[in-house]
C-alpha cells in the first residue's frame, strides 16, 4: 500500500491510512530521527517509561504542534510543544508529522513506536 500514490488509494486503502496501516517503526535511540519515505507519522504511542522528544515536525505548522518556533498547533492558538514536555508513559500523539526524534535514549525495550498513514 505505501508505494501507491496519494490519490490512487480506494476509500477503504485511504482510511486504513489513516489509521496507520502504513507500516510501523520503533525508536529508542537518541541518535536517531525518523522520517517516513512515503506518508507522514499520524500517531506516536509511548512505551514503558517517561520520554521526551527533541524534534516532533508538523506536516502542517498550521494545525499540528510541533517543537520548532511557532508550531502552536491549531491555527496558532496552543502554547509551544518543546522538548522539555515529557510524555508519560502508554500516552500516544496523534497527528500528521513529518519526524521525529527523542530527546534521550531510554532504557532498553522502552521507547516510541511511529505509526506510517
């Protein structure tokens, strides 16, 4: 299904999209910044303990929060996710982003899992 263009999707492929039927990836490395060849990361689930993350980038700077100036989220009107915000652990993020990456590499087996739609 990721290799298909944007608008050859049926209704049924596109919402499963949507829904992160892309494919999945796991992050526990600091070091590394995931970026999505085909699709954006509409959902980030947190596994087992506290993480934060140092680049969280909206598809749309617009509507989606992100950790770079002035990605406030809907229309502006959010205050500033940065990376000093951590997320508890079993949270998940939804939204459209372009990539992602932690703040500091966690315990082994901990970390994030991207969802691809």
């Amino acid at each position: 299904m990721a290799s298909k263009g944007i608008y050859q999707y049926t209704v049924q492929e596109s919402n499963n999209a949507g829904l992160g039927q892309g494919g999945s990836v796991f992050l526990n490395n600091a070091s590394t910044t995931f970026t999505p060849d085909n699709g954006v990361i509409v959902a980030i689930q947190n596994l087992g303990e506290e993480v934060k993350l140092s680049t969280l980038i909206p598809e749309d700077t617009n509507k989606f929060i992100g950790t770079t100036s002035g990605h406030k989220g809907y229309e502006g009107k959010g205050d500033q996710f940065d990376n000093t915000i951590e997320l508890p652990a079993s949270a998940t993020i939804f939204g459209r982003f372009t990539s992602v990456s932690l703040e500091a590499s966690p315990d082994a087996g901990n970390g994030i899992i991207c969802y691809i739609g």
